[in-house]
C-alpha cells in the first residue's frame, strides 16, 4: 500500500510504493512517478475518458499535458516559492 508523506501544507508529496522499499530509499514525487512511467511505456492508456465516447489517453499523452499546463503556470508567474 502506497505511503503519502508530506512535513508541512507547503511540502510536496511524496509516495512511498511498497513495504519491502528500505527506509533510506528516495520518495517519489507524482510527477516523478508519472515520468517514470510514461517513459517506459508512453502508447499504454492511463485513462479513460468517459465523456469522449470512452477515448483513452496515453502516459505520454497524460505527461504532455501536465508538462503543458506547468509551462503555462510558469508564464502566468506562478510557480514554486
């Protein structure tokens, strides 16, 4: 079962995947997750769109999007403190 761990409402979150991980093992962030996944496997669906007549979307497709919307973020002048 997945672990959630942040230090404050400010922190990132990080997922800790698995029991048998050692103490000392990097977290991973969800958007390192994602990254890691669709790299590996880009063409394999993430999700299914309901309201599109039930259209999957791809990992790399899923990365694409978020890449984009975190670039338009950048541009509005939001962005990490």
């Amino acid at each position: 079962m997945p672990q959630f761990v942040a230090n404050s409402l400010s922190d990132e979150v990080e997922i800790r995947l698995g029991a048998e991980a050692p103490e000392d093992a990097d977290p991973v962030t969800p958007i390192g997750l994602l990254r890691r996944v669709a790299e590996a496997h880009p063409d394999r669906p993430a999700l299914v769109a309901a309201g599109e007549g039930g259209k999957p979307w791809t990992y790399g497709e899923d990365l694409a999007d978020v890449r984009a919307a975190a670039a338009a973020f950048v541009r509005l002048g939001l962005g990490a403190r």
